[in-house]
C-alpha cells in the first residue's frame, strides 16, 4: 500500500499526485498540514504525529510504501522510485 502525506495546493505535492495518477496507482491520500514555507498550518495533528514517528520529519510530501518497506521525502525522490517501482520497468 502506499501512502502519500501531502498539501493541497503544494506543487511538490502535485507533481508526485499527478505521477501516481499517470501511473495508475492507488493510494491513500493524507493531509496532514496547509502547505507554506516553514510549515504550514496543521489540519490534522494526529497525521501530523503519524508522518513524523514513520519519517522523522514534519515535511511534505511524504510517501510510504508499506509493501516495500520504503519511505521517501523530496518530490523528485519520490517521482524518480514510482517511476522505476511501478513503471515500465518496475516489478
């Protein structure tokens, strides 16, 4: 399963929702905070806790993959594994 912690409204947030939509990948979608540039407002304190006891930071977007056992921050991380995990030449 993969989850994405992400903003509404976050360009990096964007890019990695439009590639798991290219991709055609399902996942869950968690909104923890507003996006801004030291933060943002947080929505949901306990998705704000969740994100930062599975990373260890409160950054987005976040992306886990529980069946891979992996946890990316950074958007071109992120796009750059889905792409080699779940694309063309992925398993």
């Amino acid at each position: 399963m993969l989850e994405l912690y992400q903003a509404e409204g976050c360009p990096h947030s964007a890019d990695v929702r439009e590639t798991l939509t290219d991709l055609g990948i399902s996942y869950v979608n968690h909104n923890p905070r507003r996006p801004g540039n030291e933060g943002g407002d947080v929505l949901n304190e306990q998705t704000t806790e969740a994100m930062t006891n599975v990373g260890g930071e409160d950054s987005i977007p976040f992306l886990v993959d529980t069946d891979r056992e992996t946890t990316l921050y950074e958007s071109e991380a992120i796009v750059d594994y889905l792409e080699q995990q779940y694309g063309d030449g992925g398993d």
